[in-house]
C-alpha cells in the first residue's frame, strides 16, 4: 500500500511516521491546489485533513482506494466521484467535542470577563500605580452568565457539551434546530424568531448548507437585543461577515467571538479586522485542536485504515 499524507502540517506533531506499518508512506506538510494531482498520482490511501480532492484531480487514477479525512467534516472530498469509481472514504466523528467546548467557553468568557483587558492592566503597571485593591466601573465592567438565555444553534454533539457547561454556569438554556429534526426532552427548542429576539447568547455548532449560509446578517442584527454576545464555532460563512462588523461598529449587539471565517487563514481586506473595540474575540480556527483531541483524530485515523484493510466497514461515507 502506498499512502500520502497531503497537509500534515495542518495536525502539528502527529507521528506520521507510524503509517509506515502499513506500506510506503510520503508525508507532505502542506499541498497546493496545483501539485494534488501529481503527488496522489501512485497513491492508494490519501490522508487529508483541508486540501480538496476533487474529480478534477482524481479523474484517470485507478489507484487510490481509500481517503480518509483527517476531520468529522468531508467536503472537501468529491464524495459522487468516489462512490461512481468505488473509493472509500472514512472520517473521524466525536473526537474534537470537549476541544471545541473548551474554546467556545474561553472566546465567551474573554467578552464576558475582559480577561485579556485585565492582564494588560496589571501588567502595564496601572495597577501599581492605581491607589485601590480592584479595578471596576466604565469600560471595565464585567457580567455574569448565570440566569441569562443561553440560545444552542444546532444540538448534534458539540452542541449537547456546550448546553451541559451552560446549565453548569447557571445559564437559561434553550436550543434552535436549523433542520426542524432534533429533539430534546431536557432541553426547550425555540423558533428562530425567539431565539433572536429574547437570547444573551447564541453559540453556533450547526453544519454550514444551503440554508444556513447567511443566516445571520445585517437584518436579523437589528432585532436582536443590544447586549447579545454570538460565538461561531461552526463555519464562517454562517454569519455575513461585513455584516457582522457593522453591526459590532454601530453598536447593534453585544459582541462577537469566532474560531472560523469565510477564507482560512482569514484574508488581510475582512471587514472583521477593521472592528476596533473590544466587543470582537478571534481564534485561529483551533477548537478543534487540543493535543488530547488530535492524538484521538489520529488514532482514530489508524484504526479506520486498519479496518479498511481487515475489508471492514468503519466510519464509512462511502
């Protein structure tokens, strides 16, 4: 078996090196949209985690077997091509839960609590030098989650951990389904027009489609109560990223955290960069990657090739 990992670099130090019990591997930090073709050309696994892998570059290869993405999201992969030419393609679904809940809660808190504002306070000196024990009032004040309503967009996995933490923090909690499916005995759902006019916060786990492409812009800003803080942990093309950053500049909501965005890594012309207060948080799409979490993607990973070579079905799309 010859396997190519296409953008290793995008999993920090994985040991990759441990495919090597299961045939010739090559190993390439990142791949750019033109050298896909050559480099998967006498491959029959393909690991990759963001590079696409299309009919364009797939079209006339009779090698490749089996892709697995190095993530719970595959669309990146040309999922009709594979099963017309039967390629199998496995993810890893659950292992980055706790890692993306954890992120959430720290972006969250950084516009709830001000942590970095404070850090910078004391280590400036002004703290020294300010004659009492604390620091409050004016552009220091701070808020508590608790009692306040607390709108989960898309209840899959993600969305349950982070409903768990917000009960915890003595949140309201509520959830909007984007799909009309999900139900939950423990938890009340709500219509989208509630959840925009009544919640504190909205944290967004929900997968990006055609209906939820968009689903927060300009318009649905201006109902929404003037202290609302919205955290994405989903895809950046959900919220409307111009204008999000008016509605931040204008006063229109709370704040605004994400860990995702339109183009990855987020292009130097987004609007969002041009927000220059306090109300916006920004990670560098990393919910997904505590070390805990990548080791799990991983192993996951081995196991997935394992069983596709046993000739066992495990996390199989196609």
């Amino acid at each position: 078996m010859k396997i190519v990992v296409l953008d290793a670099k995008t999993l920090g130090d994985t040991p990759f090196d441990k495919l090597q019990k299961y045939g010739e591997v090559k190993i390439y930090e990142r791949t750019a949209k033109e050298e896909r073709k050559e480099r998967i050309k006498e491959a029959n696994i393909i690991l990759t985690n963001k590079v696409i892998v299309d009919r364009e570059v797939m079209e006339g290869n009779e090698n490749i077997k089996l892709i697995g993405v190095l993530a719970t999201g595959y669309n990146n992969v040309d999922i009709e091509y594979c099963k017309e030419h039967n390629i199998g393609v496995v993810n890893v679904a659950g292992y980055s839960t706790e890692s993306v809940t954890q992120i959430c809660i720290g972006l969250l808190m950084e516009l709830t609590n001000k942590i970095s504002k404070f850090d910078q306070y004391v280590k400036s000196g002004r703290y020294s030098s300010s004659g009492i024990f604390t620091c409050v009032g004016g552009e220091y004040d701070i808020h508590e989650i608790s009692n306040k309503k607390w709108c989960i967009v898309g209840l899959g996995s993600i969305g349950k951990n982070v409903a768990r933490v917000a009960k915890g923090l003595g949140a309201k909690v509520y959830y909007y389904s984007t799909t009309g499916k999900h139900e939950d005995p423990e938890i009340e759902r709500v219509s989208f027009e509630e959840m925009i006019k009544t919640s504190d916060i909205i944290t967004i786990h929900c997968p990006l489609t055609d209906k939820t492409k968009g689903m927060f812009n300009y318009k649905v800003f201006q109902e929404m109560k003037k202290n609302v803080i919205i955290i994405n942990m989903a895809r950046g093309p959900i919220v409307v990223n111009d204008d999000i950053a008016k509605a931040l500049q204008e006063n229109l909501i709370g704040g605004y955290g994400t860990d995702v965005f339109d183009e990855e890594p987020i292009n130097t012309s987004n609007k969002l960069l041009e927000v220059s207060n306090e109300k916006i948080v920004f990670s560098p799409h990393i919910g997904w990657a505590t070390i805990e979490a990548r080791e799990r993607l991983f192993n996951e990973t081995i196991k997935n090739i394992e069983s596709f070579l046993k000739g066992e079905n495990r996390n199989r799309i196609v």
